[in-house]
C-alpha cells in the first residue's frame, strides 16, 4: 500500500468548477498528500485529451491509482475508469471525487470554503483509493422477455416497439383494460385527431400481438433479482370471468341491474354496470365483476349476468392468480393521476354543480361519452352560454405542486376550441402565462385568439355563486385579478372547468420501493439522468416512459416508450449483462452463524449453511447494497469496493485539516 | 539474564491501576500452576500480593522486567504514573483485563464529566453525609508538609492510550485458561523455546462468543426485550432471539460461553472480535438489524424495553471507542494528563 502511486486530476469543468474552487491551490495542495505521484490540473478532464492526460501518466509514470477530482460519479465515473482500463490498469483502481456537486456548485459564494472542501474531497479519495483493489466484472446472460407496467400510450408504444422487434412482452395493466388515459379523451392537441381513432388500432395491436403476453386486472406484488434476471410476482386479479368462453357480447351488463357511478373511465360523470367493460373499444374485451357492488357477492342472490351468459362464461368462484414472470427488463409505465380539485375550495368543485374537472369536460366532449358529445350543465340539459376555463389549478402553486403540469395550456386551449364549435357559447380563459413550447403549439394559440376567445391574465381567487348584482344572479362568478390592466374582476358565468394538473400515481413511492427506484420530491419518479438518460434509471434493468417519470404530453410519452423500449433492446442485443463486481462477501472462516444478517438482505441473497454454521452470500443475487455489511456484528461481511478500511480511509482523509501543510497531518492525535 | 541476587529466572510484575480487584484474584484461578508460574518467574512487584515498594521497581534498570501484567484503567496521575513507570521498566507490557484493554465499568465515567461526578459522590448522592462539603483536594498539605493526592482525570483512558502496549489479555476478569496461556508462553519464549505472538495481538480467539456458543441460532426478528428475571427462556434457542439481550454476536470467544449456558446474555466483557475497533457501533449495529419494527414508533417502542441502551452496549468499550469527547461546546475542559 505504501509504494502506491497515485495520480491526481483536478478538473475545472469550464466555470462550473473553477469559477468557485481555486483549482490551482488544490492541485498544489494535493501533490504532498501521501502517496501522490502526480497533481494535475486540466480545463476538461472529461474530454479525450483529459482522458489521455491519464492514460498517458498510467504508462509513463506507473501509476497504480487514479483520482479525478471533478463531477458527481454518476456522470462520469464511466468514462474514468474506461480510460484507465485503456491504460492497462484496473478500472477499480480509480476513485472520483465529486467537487462540482459537492463543492463548487453547493458553495458558489463561498470560494474560500469551497476550495478547502475541495481539498478535503480530494484527501478522501486519496486516502481511499489506495485500499482499492482491482475487481473484474461478472457476466450473467440476460433474459430476452421484458415487463413493461402500465398499459397507457407509453407501456402501449413501448410493448409494441419490443415486440415488433421479435421480442417477448409481458404487459401488466392494473385496470381491465389497456388505454389508460388517451383512452378518455376527445381530440388531441393541437392537430384535434380523435384520440381514439389513433389509439385504439395500438390497443388492439397489444392485444393480438404474438409476443405480447397481456396481463389486464393485474397488479406486480413482488420483484426480485437484478438487471437481466428479474423475477416479478404479478397479481392478476379475478375478473369472474371465464375469458376463454367470453366472447364480449354485452348480454351480462344489459342483464345487470346495478348501475355504479363510474369514477375511472368515466371520470365520475357517467354510469357503468356491477359487470362491466370499461369502454366499448376496451382490450381485452372481456368484462369484470366489480365484487364491492355486485349483488351476488352480498346476498348470495340475483345471477342475472350467469343466467343469461349464452356461453357460460360467468365464474363466481374464479380466484385471484399469482404468477412469476422472469423478465430481463422492466419499463415503468405507470401514468399519471389528476390532481382532486376538492383540494383547493376556492373553486367550488364537487360544492358548485356547474364546477367541473378536465377529465369530465373530456368526457362530456366525447362522442362516446355520458352525455354523447353535448356541452351541459350538470342538470343534462342547459347548454351554457358562457363557460370560464381556469388554468394551472393544483399546478404552479406552493400550496400543492410547484410544478408546471406542461399539458393544461394546451389542453385548455383545446376545451375554448370545441366549446366554440359546439355552443357558441363565450368562453374565458384565465391563465397565468400561455406555455405552448411544442410543434405546432403556438400556432394553436393564434387559431384560438383568432376565434374570439377571451383570455384574461392572473389566478383566479374564487368561483362563487353568491351574486352581488342582477347580472350575477344564478350565475358562478369568478373573481379574479386582471393583472394586465390591474383591476379586480368578476365575470359570471353557467359553467366552469378546472384545468387540474398532473400528480403522481397514489402509490408511486411503493412502487418504486418494489423495484428499487426512487421518487423525486414531486413525487415522479426520478431518471438517471434529466437531459442524457431520462428512460433509465440508477437500478439496471428498470426503466421509466411517460408522466411515472414526469408532466408530458402524448407526442413526449410516445417518445420515451419508444426510447426506454430501443435501450432495453441494446441490452437485449448484447446477450448479456456485466454486473458491477460491488458486493458483499462473507468470510466463512470468521463467521460466527449469528444470523443476525439473514433477514437483512432485499435480495435473498444470504443463505445460512447449516451444516457448517455460517451465512453466505449468492454473488449473483447481491447487489451491493450493504445492509449485511453494516449489520454484520463481528464485521465479517466485506463490500466490495465498500470496504471497511476503505471506508475508514476515506473517512480519515475527509477530516483532514486543510489549512496545514500535509506533513503536519501526522500531528493530529492530541486529545 | 542475572541481576543483583544472581537470580537468573525472568522477572514478572503484576500491577493494578483502576481496577476493582478481580484481575488479581483471577491470576490466583489458574490454582496450582501458579507454583509453575513462581517457579518460572522471579516476581518484583505485586503490590496486592506482596509488600513491594515503588522504590523498589525504580530502583531496577530500564527494561529489566520481562513481562508486566497490567490491569485496570487510567484515571488519575498515580495511575499514569505507574503505567509510565512500568513501561519503562518492561520489556513485554500487557494490558490485562479489560479495564486495562477497554475501560470497562470505571470507562463508563467518561459518559459524564468529572466534575459532575464529583458533586455526585461528594454532595448530591442519596447516601451522602458530607455536611462541610469537602473535596478531595490535590494540593493538600498538612501543617508538617504537603501531601498531595494524585489528579483526578477527566476523561477514563485504557492503558494503550497512555503508553505503548505489546499484548492485550481480555476479559472481566481473563479466563485463566489464557492467563496461563500468556504467562507460559511467555516464560518459554524468553527461555528460548517458542515464540511470542506478534506485538499487538489480544491473547484469545478471533471470532465471536456465538462461535462457543451451543444455542441454536435462527433467523431473528426482536419485537421486545425482557430482563432475565421476567422470563424463562428455553435453554436451547438463542437467547438474543427470545428477547434477551446478549452481546454474544458481536464479543470476542474465549470464555466458552459461559453466560449464555446459564441463561444469562453475554455482556460482552471480552470486548469486540478481532478486527473490529468499536465493540458498542457493532453492538448497536448488529441489534438495529434484527429489531421487528417498520416505523420509528415502533422502534422506540422495542428500545423502550431495553432499560439503559449506553450501558448495554458500551459497559465495557467506552474509554476505547470513536466516541471520543467530540462535542468540544459541553465537554468539560480537560486538564492533568
């Protein structure tokens, strides 16, 4: 360890870095520190000539370890290591340490501080790297089946890339059929293509696609394993429908005397059956038996649908059905939910009849909808004469998602459009700002200032139904401020619809935990990269497409399915995977069979061997996480890469006082 | 190797510094080979034992003594002292027991301060009759002359901490299987036949208490901790998994399990396995692993059953572990040492 020698590299990523660290005094700095061969400092270590700055110093000079010191690791650990292993050394005999994120960016007023946290990172990893040992790569062949979850446009694009390109899929739905949301809307902007129309052909392609293994009413319970080899429980709920005898006649739901307000496809706006299909282009088209409100499942009577069933299809008894699936790959698919707007009062929804959300607008506009395309009143029959649109409702506001829900703009525009072609009616848009940064989006905009829409700029404060005059009576008044010529206003009108936003599934964050992702603080979940790898994410072999991972609009969802689809298939292509040798190992001979580590481990990995009292850990079930590592009591369990003295090392080098010279270090023991 | 009385025999000391006493009781249990021990050592200093003055070791040359078994804690000058003086004087120094080693119960002050123990002891203690208030003053002197005591210290050191040590005998008190160990070992490695085990190395096995242990061991998951008294445990299964607190999983073998073999958790006395530097992080650690519980209340819950966590988990290791008095804003100042 002692005749290590380690070269060092400080990169000034342009100003990111050296416009706060003084990169000059830490590469000075950092030549004294033990066992350092060389300090350098470079404009773009992550450049080729930066590259072949190392590669140049590992042959001329032998150097036996490398540090970077510039960007987070994620960025561009990579590419260190691949030009080490360029030179002929191990790519784990490399170290980064991360002064752009933890120093430079996180401290730009400080320059001072910043340089000596600079130094003190920089100290860690050279205290680190020379406990490093090299590590080889394990090749495990990867299963060509992928999963995606989530049957909207994005699971649909994404299936469908995977099986035309000869591969298996296995599609998890949670509802009984596959659509998700472009499933309910009317027209897409801004071309106003029929929604349906352009998505029902993909649904019916999943649905007949012979490498397609459609799995609707179903839910994943469980995954297990690791990039290549995953094993994935899946739920899939009884439909009390024997699918193989249904042929989707519709007898069942015209027999069945409960009607059920429809909360999902219909958005709470219209009616469905105890047994129903969700939707007339439903795939598969086989009904379900909604068990909470069928009348069979509380009084054991009525039958209506088995009795008149003419294929016999109807099974009281069907059971749910657990199955394992190996899968090489997952994609995340999981969509999006509307914000409630029950949630902001103001706004009256579900106390104001005439207060309606966006997705029962779209409903109401659909042809195939409660009220057959007509614009009503919640009554059934007034057609509005004048209707407000409120934008950016449970978006852009502190009070519930600081973000901007990126399709409400649009779609608001869309609703003005349509009511105006159907009613007549005057339509108000309030807006804070029109966002219409997409193709074709802008000049949307202009067709609708053109058809004489109002638009009034600033947040509405409420919607009320309490008139101060005769023009307001029986009227919903909105009081808003007209920022653009700075007056308070308040203009009646029949009918108002909430543009709510997007949010993330209820249960996102359990999701995530099942495979192993995390959500951002809104609540998405988080990619591995924002700008140059937003389909994967920091756990191989699980990807993300659609708003799961973020606001978006159709043309942006199709095109990340499409994309998480063409990086599965690079893994698919490869034939096999290289997992990273970071995992935990357990010394036999020093292991006392506690067992303290056996219900540790998310991944199974750890077996106790009875016969000879220890734990073991399966190389190819770990993942390196080290839960064991720190459970373990007597510290007999090593992680790779994650080692105690490693660790300590890095540890010791942090604490280090960067305002002494470096030989002095020796003299810190006092106490 | 002759000295003054032409004794040729290899000279041993046995000292005890903050200790209770039990080291020097537990040399005596290896029973009659303490006659072979006699017979291969001339003993220079023993003080619980023998009459033997400082003066005494002051008067032998620098490294005279072959080997000093050294036991109990640093926590004053007079301590320091002899552990600098001895040091001086041997050639093998060990640390013996784990006062010595670790720290053990008088480690345990270094949880407070000395002047708050102090008050205790002197003034505030239920038994207490101290109406005058006084203190043990360091600089007392009688009208004839000084007599000043030896400085109370702050902070509680192990032996190694005040000077360099060459073997570690662990234990409260050491089993004298390895006392006898060390001391023959010794005796025949200076007599030319065998050799000692590299400087620094603890004078018993590496692994755990586990190891010795005939339980048997399952998967465990804690949901509350009971004292001995309020349970009987079955005398087969791990005694952890039914709740009660032993820090078998993560001591040093060597006692041969002897408190779990009658249904006592371990306490851990023979400090950590080899390798491991902080005996309690791996006590807490290894214990947090197994506690059945999903949500922080449910955690407090489990750990609310486990009376005293500190003294559990650092009854012995305090004075060696990390946790050094870091929090410089409440720590007392030192001084004296």
């Amino acid at each position: 360890m002692a005749e290590e020698r380690v070269g060092v590299y400080i990169c000034h990523c342009g100003h990111n870095i050296a416009g706060t660290v003084d990169v000059e005094a830490v590469a000075e700095w950092a030549a004294d520190l033990p066992n350092v061969e060389v300090s350098r400092h470079y404009e773009f270590m992550c450049s080729s000539l930066g590259q072949e700055l190392v590669e140049e110093d590992i042959k001329t000079l032998g150097l036996t370890r490398v540090v970077v010191a510039a960007c987070s690791p994620h960025m561009h650990e990579r590419t260190f290591r691949g030009a080490c292993e360029r030179a002929g050394l191990n790519p784990y005999l490399f170290e980064m340490a991360n002064i752009r994120e933890h120093a430079s960016w996180v401290h730009a007023v400080d320059k001072e501080g910043a340089t000596e946290k600079a130094k003190a990172l920089v100290s860690a990893a050279v205290h680190r790297v020379v406990h490093h040992t090299p590590l080889e790569t394990m090749k495990v062949p990867v299963e060509p089946t992928t999963m995606v979850v989530g049957g909207g446009i994005a699971g649909i694009q994404a299936a469908l890339e995977l099986a035309d390109a000869g591969y298996k899929v296995i599609m998890v739905e949670r509802e009984p059929s596959i659509g998700g949301h472009m499933a309910q809307l009317d027209k897409t902007f801004p071309t106003l293509d029929c929604s349906a129309c352009i998505l029902t052909p993909k649904m019916f392609d999943v649905g007949a696609h012979p490498n397609i293994t459609m799995l609707t009413y179903s839910e994943v319970e469980a995954v297990e394993g690791y990039v290549g080899n995953f094993v994935v429980t899946v739920r899939q709920k009884a439909r009390k429908v024997i699918t193989d005898k249904c042929t989707g006649c519709g007898t069942c739901w015209e027999k069945c005397p409960i009607r059920v307000v429809d909360d999902v496809y219909e958005a709470g706006l219209g009616y469905r059956k105890a047994i129903y299909r969700p939707f007339p282009q439903a795939v598969p088209k086989y009904p379900v038996i909604d068990v909470e409100s069928c009348t069979y499942y509380k009084t054991g009577k009525c039958r209506a649908c088995q009795m008149f069933c003419p294929t016999e299809a109807i099974d009281f008894d069907q059971q749910d059905e657990v199955v394992d699936y190996k899968v090489g790959n997952v994609i995340l698919a999981t969509g999006y939910e509307q914000f409630d707007a029950r949630r902001i009062p103001e706004y009256g929804y579900g106390r104001l009849a005439n207060v309606f959300t966006s997705l029962e607008f779209e409903r109401m506009v659909n042809a195939t909808g409660p009220t057959g395309g007509k614009i009503m009143l919640r009554d059934g029959v007034t057609e509005p004469e004048s209707v407000a649109i409120i934008h950016c409702v449970g978006s852009r506001d502190r009070r519930y998602n600081q973000y901007c829900s990126a399709v409400c703009c649009m779609y608001s525009l869309k609703f003005a459009h349509l009511v105006k072609e159907r009613t007549g009616a005057e339509v108000y848009n309030f807006y804070m700002d029109i966002r219409t940064p997409a193709k074709g989006y802008e000049e949307f905009y202009h067709r609708l200032l053109e058809e004489g829409v109002r638009f009034v700029r600033g947040r509405v404060a409420k919607v009320t139904d309490a008139a101060r005059g005769p023009g307001e009576e029986g009227k919903l008044i909105i009081q808003c401020e007209d920022t653009l010529i700075g007056k308070q206003r308040r203009i009646p009108v029949d009918m108002v619809v909430l543009s709510a936003g997007m949010e993330p599934r209820h249960d996102a964050e359990e999701i995530g935990h099942l495979f192993g992702i995390s959500c951002s603080v809104d609540g998405f979940f988080i990619e591995r990269h924002p700008k140059l790898d937003p389909m994967a994410t920091m756990t191989d072999g699980i990807y993300v497409a659609g708003v799961c991972q973020g606001p978006k609009d159709i043309p942006a969802t199709v095109a990340q399915g499409a994309g998480a689809a063409a990086r599965v298939l690079g893994v698919i292509s490869q034939g096999e995977v290289a997992l990273e040798p970071i995992r935990a190992e357990i010394d036999e001979e020093h292991c006392s069979g506690c067992r303290i580590c056996n219900t540790m481990c998310p991944y199974s990995a750890i077996d106790y061997i009875e016969e000879l009292q220890v734990s073991r850990v399966n190389p190819a079930l770990c993942k390196g996480c080290g839960t064991c590592v720190a459970a373990c009591p007597s510290q007999v369990i090593t992680g790779a890469h994650y080692s105690y003295d490693q660790v300590m090392a890095q540890i010791d080098g942090i604490l280090i006082d960067v305002n002494r010279p470096v030989t002095a270090e020796a003299e810190v023991a006092a106490d | 190797m002759s000295n003054q009385n032409g004794n040729t025999k290899p000279k041993l000391a046995l000292y005890w510094a903050s200790s209770c006493g039990g080291c020097e009781i537990s040399v005596l249990a290896i029973h009659e080979k303490i006659l072979d021990v006699a017979a291969a050592f001339d003993i220079v200093f023993w003080p619980c034992v023998m009459d033997f003055k400082v003066k005494d070791v002051e008067a032998l040359a620098d490294g005279e003594i072959d080997v000093c078994l050294f036991n109990g804690a640093i926590r004053n000058d007079e301590n320091a002292e002899m552990a600098h003086l001895l040091r001086r004087k041997s050639k093998i120094m060990v640390a013996y027991g784990s006062c010595s080693m670790e720290g053990c119960i008088p480690g345990l002050a270094n949880f407070t301060s000395r002047d708050a123990m102090m008050q205790f002891i002197y003034h505030n203690s239920p038994s207490t009759d101290n109406p005058d208030g006084v203190e043990p003053d360091p600089d007392w002197a009688f009208p004839e002359g000084p007599a000043p005591l030896p400085k109370f210290w702050n902070t509680v050191k192990t032996l190694d901490q005040v000077v360099p040590v060459e073997y570690y005998l662990p234990g409260c008190p050491p089993e004298a299987e390895w006392t006898e160990t060390l001391v023959m070992a010794a005796a025949a490695a200076l007599a030319g036949e065998g050799e000692l085990p590299p400087p620094g190395s603890v004078i018993g096995n590496k692994d755990t208490v586990c190891d010795e242990c005939p339980r048997t061991k399952n998967e465990k998951k804690i949901k509350r901790f009971y004292r001995p008294y309020e349970i009987v445990p079955d005398p087969d299964t791990c005694l952890l998994e039914q709740g009660i607190f032993c820090a078998g999983y993560a001591t040093r073998s060597g006692c041969g399990a002897l408190c779990p073999q009658v249904n006592m958790g371990c306490r851990g006395c023979y400090g950590p396995n080899e390798g491991v530097d902080d005996h309690g992080a791996r006590l807490i650690t290894g214990l947090a692993s197994v506690l059945d519980a999903k949500t922080d209340e449910e955690v407090d819950a489990i750990l609310d059953t486990l009376p005293d966590p500190a003294g559990y988990f650092y009854r012995f290791g305090l004075a060696h572990s990390m946790l050094h008095r870091t929090d410089v804003a409440h720590a007392p100042k030192r001084d004296g040492n």
